[in-house]
C-alpha cells in the first residue's frame, strides 16, 4: 500500500512539473515574446525589480547594468524573449540614408561641451563612441544604421546652397566637377586636425564629398582660363546690321567700350579682351579676398583692363595707335602692365588683347591713302617677280620633257642590249644541258653492262655456293653419326611415318619361340581355331 501510495505522488510531482513547464512555455511565447521585423530593431528600457528597486540611470546618460534606464545595446531582427514587467520594448525603424544623402547626428547623451562649441568628435559605437552631447563632427554616407533613437538623432541632408550675395557657400553631399575645386571654409577649429576657423589652403578635387553643414562649406572655383571683354557697340540699321564707312571700318557708337583722348586730342575707341583664370593653389586666396570669380571680375579684370589701356593709350598719338610699329609697342605695353597687376593678385594672365582701334576718320583717311599707294606698288612688284618666276618655270618644264624623252631612248636601247645578250646566254646554255645528257646516257649505259655482268658472276656463285654448302651439310651429318650406315638408318628412321606403332620385348638367344606365349598380351595375335 504504502509503495502504490508512493508511485502515484511521483506521478503527480511529474504531471506538475509538466504543467509548470508548459505554462511557463506560453508564458515565454505569448506574452515575452517580441519579433523584430526586417529593417528594424529592438530598443529595451529596464523598469527595475518588481519588490526591490534599483538606482536610475543619471539624466542624458544611458543606463548600465542594473540601472533603470534606457539601454544602450539594441537587438536586430528575429525573435527575442523580453518579461514585460522588467523591460519597456520598443520596435524602432533604422536610419537608411539614400545615395545622393548624408547623416547628420546629434548625440543626445553623455557630458556636456564647453562654453562656445557644439561639435563632438567620436562615432555611434565602439571604442570611438561620443562621450558628449552635440552635433558630431562625422558625417554618415548612404547605408543603413541601427542607432538608439534615445541617444542619437539622425538629420538627412542631400546638398544645402547657402547664398551670401554672389557667393554660394555648398555643403551636404557635395559634388565637386572635373574643372573645378573646392575651396573649404571651417565654422569652428578641428583640434584633431590641427585646422583653424576660417578658409583653408588645401583645397578639395574633383569628386563626391560628404560635408558636415555645422562644420564646413564648400565654395565651388572654376579653375582654368576665362575670357572677358570689352567692345564698343556699333552702329546698326534698321535691319540690325552693322554699318560701315565707305573704306569698309566700322561706325562706332560714342562713349563706349574703352574710350580716352590721344596725346594729341582725339577721341580714341578700343575692344580689348582679356585671357585670365584661377589655377587651383590660388583659388583659397581668389576666395578670401573676392569671393567668387564674378566679383574677381567685376572688380579687377574690368576696371583694370579699362585703366591700363587709358593710361597706355593716352600717352600716344592717334597717328601712332594706327601705325603697326607704335601699335605694336602700345599692346605690348598693355600686357606687360596687365601681367604685373594680376600677378600681384594671384590671377594668371594668358593673353591680353586690344583687337580693334577705331580712330577718327579725318586723322586715318590720309593714312590709309598712303599705306594703299605703297600697298599698290608692292603689288605690282609682286606680280613682275611672279611673271619672272612663271618663265623660269615654263623653261625648266620644257628641260624636264627633254630629259624624259632622252632617258626613254636610252631605255629602250639597254632594253634591246639586255634581251640580246640573255637570248645568247639561253643557247649557251641550252648546247651545254644537251652535252652533259650526253655525257650522262654514256655513263649511264656503261653503269647497265657492269651491272649485267656482275649480277651473271654473282648468280653462279650463289649456286655454286648452295651445292658446295648441300655437300658439305651431308659430310658432316656422316661424320656426325659416325658411318655412312648409321646415317642412312637415320634417314630412314625419319621417314617412317608418325602413326607407326612399334613394341618391343625381350628373349633370350634360342627362345623366342618359347617365349611367345608370355609375350601374347603384348602382340595383337588371332587366336587360333579349335
């Protein structure tokens, strides 16, 4: 009794056991269980014991082991198993930053910065991990991140324009052209880096560039050669086309492109153009002083180019701004002193044109009269030295028909000759082969006759040869069996046929017919009749 009493509270300890066990089984999966979907992920907040309490986390920190707080630790996707009365869970969606975007994160947590600045250094996690509240100094490239909503936010950026007058400050994700560079603008000091506030020397190539808009701007420098220039406008009809006098110079309008009195009281107009860029070491400065390219040329290629040709320019006559020597030396004046200015501003200089003087008429008419008149007669000078030429070109032409018709002539005569003499090589030749055939038939026929009689000698021999050899092979099978009696008994003993059965028996001298009946099984003897 007492061990059938003993087995069934076993069985019910066991049945218990399996209770308690598939309670706790559902307990864990409908009410502890969490699933994070793909693209997402688990945030955990402990709440603390239900009885006992334990210390908070401080403010703007996350909390420990132990601490009521905000975890830093996050879980991925899958299915996790949390008690909902110890942890507050939280599904939250990551960051995904798109091509084209950047990340811009302020950490939420940890100590606070000193008076003045608002950028950390470090990253979202591991041992490089921001210990500070602000904005971090690294930016986040196109991916996907799971960070704790808590501690950090994330603020999406593509590309920002910023204007300050004519001049764009870019920042974001930043695209740099081939041509251009990019010249950075620091808004506070990068200690790591050893950079100061303000525009850098080094300057950004072409290319992709993610750009933190709390920490730099871009200015974006066309580098390379640009044009500018300065022309007078001219006058027009009703049409809109240009009009010009009647020695074909166009009529200009009054008081414009670069306009000044020569030494001897005329009204000078001019067109100059200037060849003029940025290389990319001093595009920093380019920015420092002027801004942008619009304001370098607005303010220095323009005014410059106006002022260099007056002062050059007026210093001259209007006869010597038409004449081609002392209008040489007026444009190499121009550029040399458009060189040194420019250079003295970091600008390179390429070229510096004056493409058109318009002088007066009543000082260039006479002028140009007299320049045609010389033009004229250099003309006609011209035109005799090419008549000259012409006759000597209509004689050496006739020198070269000459030549060719004698070397034709001689042509065909060492044609002929060579054809002679190969006709003549041909038959010596041809008399040569036939002896040598001869020659070769008579030996060849000798050759014959040598060989008939050799190979009559070398027949006899063979057969003279082969009886020699028969006889001799006979000789020594003699020899071999001793007497010429035993070799024929060995003759004959081969060619007696194979299918011969012989027997042998033995008797005494006298009695073989005594012993026939002993020998009687042995010989295939009749029996006789009875």
């Amino acid at each position: 009794m007492s061990l059938r009493r003993h087995k069934s509270w076993i069985g019910l300890a066991f049945s218990g056991l399996w209770i308690l066990g598939g309670l706790y089984f559902a307990f864990l999966w409908f009410f502890c269980r969490v699933y994070v979907p793909e693209g997402h992920s688990l945030q955990l907040r402990y709440k603390g014991p239900l009885v006992l309490t334990a210390p908070e986390a401080e403010p703007n920190r996350l909390a420990g082991d132990g601490e009521v707080g905000v975890r830093a630790k996050m879980m991925g996707p899958g299915r996790h198993f949390y008690n909902p009365i110890y942890w507050q869970r939280n599904v939250v969606p990551d960051t995904v930053i798109l091509p084209g975007e950047i990340g811009v994160v302020t950490c939420k947590v940890g100590e606070s910065l000193p008076k003045g600045e608002f950028l950390v250094d470090g990253d979202l996690d591991g041992d490089n991990q921001a210990t500070q509240r602000g904005i971090l100094r690294k930016v986040f490239g196109p991916g996907r991140y799971r960070a704790n909503p808590y501690a950090y936010e994330f603020k999406i950026v593509k590309r920002e324009v910023k204007r300050y007058g004519n001049q764009e400050k870019n920042s974001g994700w930043v695209e740099i052209p081939t041509g251009y560079v990019g010249v950075v603008t620091l808004q506070t000091n990068n200690e790591q880096a050893g950079l100061q506030k303000g525009v850098q020397s080094k300057v950004l190539q072409p290319g992709l560039y993610p750009v933190n808009p709390n920490e730099q701007q871009i200015d974006i420098i066309n580098v390379g050669y640009n044009e500018s220039s300065i022309e007078v406008q001219k006058q027009v009809d009703a049409q809109g086309n240009p009009m010009h006098d009647e020695h074909g110079e166009p009529l200009a309008t009054l008081d414009t492109g670069i306009n000044f009195p020569s030494n001897d009281g005329f009204d000078i107009q001019l067109d100059f153009s200037a060849i003029w860029g940025v290389m990319p070491e001093n595009a920093a400065q380019i920015v420092r002083v002027f801004g942008n390219l619009d304001a370098v040329e607005q303010k220095v290629i323009e005014p410059q180019s106006e002022s260099i040709c007056r002062n050059n320019g007026s210093k001259m006559g209007a006869i010597e701004l038409l004449i081609g020597e002392t209008r040489e030396q007026f444009q190499t004046d121009v550029s040399e002193d458009f060189q040194s200015v420019l250079s003295e501003k970091e600008i390179s200089m390429l070229y510096g044109l004056v493409r058109h003087i318009y002088i007066p008429k009543n000082v260039r008419e006479p002028i140009q009269k007299g320049y045609v008149s010389d033009e004229l007669k250099l003309t006609r000078d011209e035109e005799t030295k090419t008549a000259r030429i012409e006759a000597d070109l209509r004689e050496a032409e006739r020198k070269v028909d000459l030549e060719a018709e004698r070397v034709q002539v001689d042509t065909e005569r060492l044609r002929a000759g060579v054809l002679a003499e190969g006709e003549k090589k041909a038959k010596e030749i041809a008399a040569e082969t036939g002896r040598l055939i001869a020659q070769i038939d008579r030996e060849t026929a000798e050759l014959d006759a040598q060989r008939s009689v050799l190979l009559g000698r070398a027949s006899a021999e063979a057969k003279q040869m082969a009886a020699e050899a028969t006889a001799d092979k006979f000789r020594l099978a003699v020899q071999a069996f001793g007497s010429p009696s035993a070799f024929n008994k060995w003759e004959f003993a081969e060619q007696l046929p194979t299918s011969l059965d012989l027997k042998m028996f033995y008797a005494g001298e006298g009695t073989l017919w005594t012993d026939l009946e002993s020998v009687q099984p042995t010989l295939p003897l009749k029996s006789a009749p009875k």
